[in-house]
C-alpha cells in the first residue's frame, strides 16, 4: 500500500484519502454502535432476568418451603407472557428440579445439577441461576434461559443500514471529490514545484503564488504549526466544556453564584429545569428564590445562609422545591463563601443537585427496614406461641404418667408403657428446646452466663443422666478416660452440658448394639501458650460418616442422610446447636471419620483457665444425685390453671402428695379465693401459689405481684414460654421458681418441698 500510493497522482490520493476516511469512520460508528447495542442489551436482559428471577424466588418460597409443586409449576406459568425467556426450573434444597416450564419439558432439559449463583452468556442464550432465601435460609434456585434470537435481528438490521450508508456515502465521496479536488491539487503541485526550486537553489525568499485567499495560500510552516497548535488547544478546551456539560446534565447539577452585596443571583442554564422555572419566573434575587423553596424549609434555609456567612464554613443543605405543577422535589445545595480583605462576605457560589430518587430510596429503605423489624418480632411472637401452645397438652399427659408411675401393683408392661410415653414426651420438648436455640442463636440473642466450670461433673452427669440408660438398653460399652490435669474452662454450666449431651446422644442413636463409646478428655498446648487446651472427645464405634456428608453435618437440620425417610429421626439440630455453643465458647468443635461403618469420634476444644480457689475436690454428695431433706410438711396451694387437664392432673399429683389444693381459673377467682381466706374466722391463707402465667382475665405475674404487696406468700410460675427474659420477667414478678411446661412432677415437687423447708428455690 506504502509502494502504490507513492507513485499515485495526488488527485487520486485525495481520492483514497476521502473515500477511506469517511469509510473507516462509517466503521468505527458502526462497530461503536454494535458493540454498545451489544453490551447494553445483555445488562439489560440480564437485569431484567435477575428482577424476573427474584420476583419468581419470593412468590416461590412458601411453594418451595412447603413441598407444594403445584404451586410452584403455576408461578413459573406466568412466564409465558416474557417471550425471551425459553426455559425455567426451579430446584429444591437437594438439587433437585422441584417445578419446570415449560412443563411437557423432561428433567434432562434442564441442568442436572444447579450452578452458583450468577448468569452466563453463550452464543444463543443466557442462562441464570438465582438462590431462593428465606431468613437467611437457601431454600432452593432458581433457573432461567432466555432467547437471544432479538440481539441477532438487531444485529442484521445495523449490519444492513452500514452497508447501506457506507455505499451511499462512497458514492457521495467520489462525487465530491471529482469536483474538489482540482480547487486543492493545483495549488498543491505549485507549492510542491516552489518547494522542489527551493531545494535546488536554496532562496527562502521565494513564495508560493496564493490562487485563493484561504489556507493553502498561507501556508508556511511556522504558520501551519501555530494553527496546528490553536486548533489542538481549542479542540482539548471544547471537549473539556463538553464533558463537564454533559456531567451536569446527566446529573441534574446546576451552578450558581450569589452577589451578596447586589444581592443578584446568576443561575446556570442547569438550574432552570432543575427549579421548573422560566428565565422569567425568576429575577435573580433572594426573596425570589426563596419563593420557589417550599414553605416548611424556608426559615431553615435562610439560617443556614445566615450561619454560613457568620460562622465562615461551607453551605451545606437539602431542602424541598415546590414547581410550577406543585410537585415537590428535594434538593441539596453545596457551597462555599468569599470575603474581601476585610473580612466582609461578598460573594457565595455554588452548585444545586436534584436528590429526589436518593430521598425515596432512603424512605423506602427505611420502610423495608421498619416492615423488616417488625416481622422479625411477629416471628419471635410466633415462635413463643408455638412454644407454648406445644407444650401446654404435654403437662397433663406428663402429669398422668407420673400418677400411674406411683401405682402400686401395675403390671410390668404398664410400667415400660408409661416409660416410652414419657420418653417420647422428653423428645418433644427437647425438640422445641432445640427449634427455639436455633432461632435464638440465628437471631444473635442466645447468651451465655460464663463462669470457671470443672467440665468432668458436667462430663459425669451427662453420661449418667443421658446417655447411661440408652446405652444400657443396646448393651453398648460406655467409658470414660481422663487423662487431663487441667479441666477448668470459662463455661455456661447449663450450655456446656447440652452440648456434651447431644454427642453422647447421637454417639448412642448412632451405634449398633453391642458396640461401644468411649469419651477420652485430654490437654495439648493453646495457641497462647500459657494454658493448655482442653478436649473431649467422644468416639464410638457406629455407622460412621461417608466423606461427602462430612462437611454439612454441623448444618441446621442435616443428618448426613438427605432422604425425606430419615433412618434415624430428629430434625438434624443438635450438631449445629453444639457448633453454635462451643464457638460462642471461644472453642472449636470437629469431626473424623474413617467412612461408614467404621465409627466416629467428635471433639471439642476449649482454652483452660485456672481453677477458682478451693476446687480442688468436690464436696461430697455435690451432684444432681443428691435429694436434700424430705419434709412431710402439709401446704395449702392455690394452683391457678385455665387448662382444665392439666389442673385437674396436677390436683391429683398434689393431694396425693399430702397438700390441700384449690383451684382458680382466672386472675380474679384467684383473688377472691385469697381474699376470702385472708379473713377471719376463715381458715389461715394460702402456703403456695402456683400459678400459670397466661390467663383469661390476666397474668399470673399481675396476680403474683399483687400477693407481693398485700399477702406474701412464695409462687411457682408455670409456663409454655421458656425463653430467659421470660424466666427473669418471672424472678422480676416475685415468683420463687419458673418451670417450662411441659411441668415434670419431680421438678415441681423439689421445687415445693425447698419452699416448704424454707430453702431458696
């Protein structure tokens, strides 16, 4: 190309020139065009996917969480009417395709398996994946293709009009260039013969005939270089103007300044539309920009001008416009002003934005957050409600059973009977212990009430009062190996024992008869270095863990099997509660297994502190063994119960243990009762109350504190809500002893007979 146009006539070069110039400009156009359509349409069709995949995610979420296909199949059906979109699934928790569209589709059009979340682009479609969440929980993903067939006609539509007018404006170029170039070549070829005989003779006092008054007539080269020169400084300067206007433009910025001394405001072109005023609604003054401030923000503007030129800082402030159609519009304003040399303002300037769109976000974000709260408190009301009214059935059953168990006489097969049924009753009640730690400890409320605790007692009650019996009845060998010299921890008591319980239980749900657990608690340096770590580990010779699963057993609501007919039972809770405790601990809690059938062994870690002074042995009869003092002490109890089962049984349960009893119903049969026994010749007043705490007309802590006041007596709070503000709202009231429901008759009984003996319950 070099070879060829050194040797062309000059006006075929012209030629070339103009026809390749505007040709590669047609091109950069086009291929600018194409490439920005390009990438617009695919943020938009993938914003549009993402908006479409998480509306379809949040009127999916009972469907998904609720097994309900149905459901699910009908929301996806709605696509029908986005034509893009060609495909969409909508896959469970365990990856598998729970709901498809468009429905005669088999499975194996669909992924087998859904991908993390996010989209892709290939060459006919976009594909997406979008997670399902509910409260922080992933309940399934949904999966979206859409068609992009519409960019490709886009495409063949550009592609038609480029060539189009890249042949037109050829045409037009040559035409063009026919006629102009002769005005141009001629001069050029006499200033090339003038610059030829100046080359030979070198006389730089000859110049080149000037046919035209225009630039190739002056052409030197001093002069094309100042040309050169301004045109590259004018060009810099006009797209530096440029881009600052289309900045303010695109961000609805005006500028302004304000003589304070003439008291004259000049407004940019900006700042008309962004007031929604004429250049003849507005004369340029103070009052008169005032006017356009809405009505409730003027005083507030017109102090923080005053402090602004008084106190010497920046203009700062949003306020709200009213327009000409009356629509108000927020703005803020920012600015600085200028003194003389005396220190007098003279001056402030500055610039105005429209933040209306900023100002809803904030007050939709606001409204999110307000409608965010309070379904987190509707969910903690639920979840106490549930609690209680799962627990409250349980007390008279329970309390059945611990009649019948103090028959005389029954058969042994009545006995194993009210065994299995009480059994079952603790597993419930574990079980909504177990939903309400979850909650608690998703939400961050969980507490510890951390103190320095021997674990091997908390280690000994466990294994007696958990996990002895269950091992027993599978005739598994149950041992434990202390080999630790350090065994104080900083611990929650109650916490650390629940988290040893739930391994030991698993170990025993876990391990087939004759088979054997073994809890080995041992020492190795911490990371500090000034006390060692302690560790329990419990080891077993059970089903094992198969290598995949071991990731995900310390899960909410795993268990390793993924099946819906769980071998083994239970919601899969206890391992992610443990996890939960033993990190809020500041310890570690893990797991190893060689695979299934081979056993398992789960440790946990936790720093040492020294022991407290005088522990060094445990007093003796100190454990959960010891029964204190019988007393045979008869008391008048005024139980007040508006279950009529459970006061009933737990009528029964009292006289039977040698007390009189009365019942109420209500908060004011209970006062009533009281007020007629604390008169004489009436019988002395009540011993006890023992009250629950929901009633009709009232709270029993409302009844207890009435007692405080008038006729003190000690109180027994029953209840179905358990949680540990509900317990100190109980101590708060006066109540001697808060017991969960379902009420387990030894508990209330110890509890009354420290009442009776005058212990502190």
């Amino acid at each position: 190309m070099g070879v060829f146009l050194r040797d062309t006539p000059i006006k075929r070069k012209l030629m070339l020139v103009i026809l390749l110039t505007s040709g590669f400009a047609l091109l950069l156009l086009g291929s600018a065009l194409i490439t920005y359509e390009l990438l617009t349409f695919q943020r938009s069709l993938a914003a549009n996917m993402e908006v479409l995949a998480e509306v379809i995610g949040s009127n999916s979420t009972g469907a998904v969480a609720f097994r309900d296909p149905k459901s699910a199949q009908e929301i996806l059906g709605a696509l029908s009417v986005e034509r893009q979109v060609t495909k969409a699934a909508i896959y469970d928790q365990q990856g598998e395709v729970f709901a498809r569209y468009p429905r005669h589709l088999p499975d194996s059009g669909f992924p087998q398996r859904p991908r993390p979340k996010g989209y892709r682009f290939t060459r006919t479609n976009l594909s997406m994946f979008q997670p399902i969440v509910q409260e922080g929980t992933r309940l399934g993903t949904i999966y979206l293709q859409a068609d992009l067939g519409q960019m490709y006609s886009r495409f063949a539509v550009y592609g038609f009009l480029l060539l189009f007018v890249g042949a037109a404006s050829s045409l037009g170029a040559i035409a063009l260039t026919s006629t102009l170039q002769r005005r141009i070549s001629v001069p050029i070829l006499e200033l090339a013969k003038v610059a030829g005989s100046v080359s030979e003779q070198p006389d730089y006092s000859v110049r080149a005939v000037k046919h035209d008054n225009d630039e190739i007539g002056q052409l030197t080269d001093a002069f094309n270089a100042m040309l050169q020169r301004i045109g590259e400084s004018g060009a810099a300067l006009a797209a530096s103007e440029e881009r600052l206007r289309l900045a303010l433009e695109g961000a609805r910025t005006g500028s302004w300044d304000w003589n304070i001394e003439t008291n004259h405001i000049t407004w940019d072109d900006y700042m008309y539309p962004l007031f929604g005023r004429s250049q003849e609604e507005f004369d340029g003054t103070l009052e008169s920009f005032l006017k356009f401030v809405h009505p409730e923000d003027r005083a507030a503007m017109e102090e923080a001008i005053r402090e602004a030129i008084a106190e010497q800082h920046a203009v700062d402030i949003d306020f709200r416009i009213v327009d000409r159609d009356g629509e108000i519009r927020h703005v803020t304003a920012r600015g600085r002003v200028f003194y003389d040399a005396t220190g007098k303002a003279v001056r402030m300037s500055g610039v105005s934005m429209d933040i209306t769109a900023s100002k809803k976000n904030e007050e939709e974000l606001s409204r999110a957050k307000e409608a965010a709260e309070a379904a987190n408190r509707a969910k903690d009301d639920f979840l106490a409600i549930l609690s209680h009214e799962l627990r409250t059935p349980l007390t008279p059953v329970l309390a059945t059973v611990a009649m019948l168990e103090e028959e005389k006489g029954l058969p042994s097969d009545m006995h194993r009977d009210l065994a299995m049924i009480r059994r079952n009753i603790e597993v419930e009640s574990h079980l909504i212990d177990d939903l309400l730690d979850v909650t608690s400890i998703i939400r961050g409320k969980l507490e510890l009430n951390r103190q320095p605790t021997d674990v091997r007692p908390l280690l000994e009650h466990a294994m007696r009062n958990y996990c002895a019996a269950a091992a027993a009845k599978k005739n598994l060998r149950l041992s434990i190996n202390i080999s630790a010299t350090e065994t104080h921890v900083l611990a929650d008591s109650a916490r650390m024992t629940q988290v040893f319980w739930n391994l030991l239980q698993n170990a025993c749900k876990f391990t087939p008869p004759d088979g054997a657990i073994e809890v080995q608690v041992y020492n190795e340096p911490g990371a500090g270095g000034a006390n060692p770590d302690l560790l329990v580990a419990v080891c077993d010779t059970g089903i094992g863990v198969n290598p995949e699963n071991m990731p995900r057993i310390f899960t909410a609501f795993e268990q390793g099997e993924r099946s819906r007919a769980r071998t083994f039972g239970g919601l899969g809770l206890g391992l992610a509660i443990s996890r939960a405790i033993v990190e809020m601990h500041g310890g570690k809690i893990g797991a190893e297994s060689d695979g299934p059938n081979k056993g398992a062994c789960f440790t946990v870690r936790l720093a040492t502190v020294p022991a407290p002074a005088g522990s060094g042995k445990r007093a003796a009869g100190s454990g959960e063994g010891t029964s204190g003092t019988t007393s045979s002490r008869r008391l008048r109890v005024l139980l007040v119960e508006d279950h009529a089962d459970t006061a009933r049984q737990l009528t029964r349960l009292l006289e039977r243990a040698g007390h009189e009893v009365t019942w109420a119903g209500t908060v004011s049969e209970a006062r009533n009762l009281i007020a007629a026994t604390s008169k004489p010749p009436a019988a002395p007043g009540f011993n006890i109350l023992i009250s629950d705490l929901g009633l009709p007309d009232g709270s029993g802590h409302e009844l207890m504190r009435d007692l405080a006041a008038h006729h003190p007596i000690p109180g027994i709070a029953l209840s179905g809500y358990g949680m540990k503000d509900d317990i100190l709202d109980s101590m708060a009231a006066g109540f001697s002893r808060h017991i969960t429901k379902p009420v387990d008759w030894q508990e209330l009984k110890q509890a009354i007979q420290k009442i009776a003996t005058g212990e502190n319950a």
